[in-house]
C-alpha cells in the first residue's frame, strides 16, 4: 500500500509516513501500519479506570478530546465511547494502555488514581532546577522526594503531583456549598470566562491558558458554578446565613485581596484584616456593617451581655496601651477590629473567638 502522511494510524495515532508498510481502505480513509499496529487486537469492550461506566469500541468517525491525554482527533475512525455519557471518548494508544499495565504488577511505584487517566510512576529522583514543574493539584513546585509524574509526551509533559496531593479525597461535602458534593477533578474553561475560586477568589491557572493542567474541588452536574482550590478546601472559615441574601457568606479572618475590597453596606473600602465576604457572588461586608448582632451572651463571660463596639475600648484608650488581648483565647488580637465588650468588668473579646455563638 501507499505511505499515506496525511492520514494517521487509529491505533498508534502516529501519521502513516514513508517508509513504514501500511494497510490502506480507500473508501473508509483508514490507514493502518503493519505489524504490531494491524496485529493489535482490540476488544470490543473495555473497563478504564478513569471512567466508572464501560467503554465499547466505535467505528463511526467524529472528532474524539480523548478523556485520558486531552488531545483531538480529527474524524478518528477507530476510538473508544461511552454508551452513558454522550460527548465522551478515548484514543485507542491511552485505552489500551490500562490494558498492559494491568497485566504488570500494580506497586507504590505504579499507581492508577482518578486524577489522570494514565499510569503514574513515582519519581523518587529530584527533579533537576532546569524542569521545575508545578504540582497539578496545589500549584506548588515538585521539589520534593515524592513526585508522581505521568511521563508521556504532548500534554501530559505538565502531569506532576506530589503524593501527598493525591491523597485528596474524590469527593466532598463541604459546609461552603451545602447543597451538592463537590468533586477532584480537571478544569476546564473556556478561554474569556476565568473561573475562580469561590472561597479566596483567585483564578485557577488553566489547561488552556498555561498550557498545565489543574484540579479542584467542582460542584458537578449542576448550575452552580461552584469551584474550591483543594488548599481552600481544607480551611475551615465559619459560614452565616445573611437575611435578605440568598449565598452564604464567609469570615475571612485575613485580606487575602489586598484592601481592595468595598463594603458593600457603606461603600467604602475593608481595610482591616477581616470582613465577610459572600461566597457566591461580590457581596462584601465589614463586621459592623455585616450581620452580627450588637449584644450576645457568651460562656466565656455569663455574667452581662457583651456588645459589639469599636477597638481599641475605651479603657484601652485611656490607658495608652500597646498591647491588646482577646480574654476569651488570652491572645494578641488586632487592634484594628472590633471586639465583643462588657465595659463593667472590663472583659474584651475577639469576634472570631466568640463565632460560635455569634451564628
Ligand atoms: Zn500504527
Ligand atoms: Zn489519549
Ligand atoms: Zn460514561
Ligand atoms: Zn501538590
Ligand atoms: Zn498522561
Ligand atoms: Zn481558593
Ligand atoms: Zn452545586
Ligand atoms: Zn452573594
């Protein structure tokens, strides 16, 4: 048969070039390499690890994003589908390689996990400085001992983790989205629609963008739009309801936005180190403009009600001290917030030690 380089081989995906023999349809515009390529037999079902659901050999060609590699096929004529998820597909090579690596030992330093859809290999080398990569799921160099990398070529070059990464649970319930699970898993966006965090409110550097590939927790099969870095997954800030709003809002006990946000109640700009900030949308609340109510009761101090009041307090003031104490955690506290306050017994409280009684 002719070399043919304009069509690519469905099971190696390698173009069908001189002077390799090929075997050719005309009609169907397959091509196909001799020996281990036209030998390869391809079964007409397969279980992946990366997909819950059965995988079925198709021969009806479309242009395939192969869920493992991320790469297009362009009217591929041989690939693997699902029968339950419609836009979903993979490459014969990244099918078929679960296949042979099932046949290896599995080991600590082979492992199949559910955030790439190839074998990771454990890297016990450090990486040399010149190929410092960033760990798909936290974004921080993979300098250390324990690095699992996927290897192979094309986008898979950026595949890095670190082991602890991978121990991430699948799935969460986290109390910032109480209403769906959210799930470990690849982002995708398009190009003029940067999605964020919705808990620190920074960008997630992307596949498309960067040319790297990033996990983080998503609420999935739903319209929500929620979206966790797997970092601010893990802190667990306090969560309001606010009347007369319809997301939760967060305490965020440091200004990870650099004074640049406006209250909305007054308008002006959130200087000090806490505020509230709506989880779901740009709403931005100072503490005393916020929902916290001017007199609560609290077991640290049972006697009289404390209420919300400016810091420093007044003997504070008169004192002309420099030192500023919470009673309730008998630490330093920021000066610059507000404070739950019995002025009879002199009693200073921080808003974040009393929270639990506060929500
Ligand atoms: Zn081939
Ligand atoms: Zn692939
Ligand atoms: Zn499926
Ligand atoms: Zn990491
Ligand atoms: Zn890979
Ligand atoms: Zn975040
Ligand atoms: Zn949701
Ligand atoms: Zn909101």
């Amino acid at each position: 048969m002719v070399p043919n380089k304009h069509y690519k081989c469905p099971v190696c995906l390698k173009y069908c070039s001189d002077p390799d023999p090929t075997y050719g349809c005309w009609e169907c515009c397959l091509y196909l390499h001799d020996g281990s390529c036209f030998e390869t037999k391809l079964p007409p079902q397969i279980q992946h690890f990366y997909h819950p659901h059965p995988l079925t050999l198709s021969t009806t060609p479309r242009n395939v994003k192969c869920r493992a590699c991320y790469e297009w096929s362009w009217n591929i004529i041989w690939y693997y589908s699902c029968k339950q998820c419609e836009d979903l597909g993979m490459d014969i090579p990244c099918a078929l390689s679960v296949l042979a690596a099932s046949t290896t030992t599995k080991s600590e330093s082979q492992i199949q996990h559910f955030l790439h859809g190839h074998t990771l290999s454990l890297n016990k080398n450090k990486l040399d400085d010149q190929k410092v990569a960033d760990c798909c799921v936290c974004r921080k160099g993979c300098t250390g001992p324990t690095i699992y990398v996927c290897g192979r070529d094309g986008n898979c070059k950026n595949i890095y983790f670190h082991k602890s990464c991978l121990e991430f649970p699948q799935q969460i319930c986290h109390p910032f989205h109480p209403y769906h699970p959210l799930t470990l898993t690849l982002v995708e966006q398009n190009f003029y629609h940067l999605k964020k965090c919705n808990a620190c409110r920074k960008s997630i550097h992307t596949f498309i963008l960067y040319g790297h590939c990033s996990f983080a927790y998503i609420c999935e099969g739903h319209k929500c739009d929620f979206l966790l870095h797997t970092e601010c997954s893990t802190v667990m800030m306090p969560v309001i309801t606010y009347e007369g709003h319809a997301h939760l809002l967060q305490f965020r006990d440091h200004n990870i936005e650099n004074n640049k946000l406006n209250c909305s109640a007054c308008k002006s700009n959130i200087c000090e180190s806490c505020a509230f900030t709506c989880l779901d949308c740009d709403l931005n609340l100072h503490l005393l403009c916020g929902p916290l109510p001017h007199s609560i009761k609290h077991k640290y101090h049972n006697v009289h009600p404390l209420l919300l009041t400016n810091s420093p307090v007044q003997e504070e003031l008169e004192d002309e001290t420099d030192e500023f104490y919470c009673h309730a955690c008998e630490e330093e506290r920021d000066p610059q917030l507000p404070v739950y306050y019995c002025a009879e017994c002199q009693f200073v409280a921080e808003i974040k030690c009393v929270f639990s009684e506060v929500r």
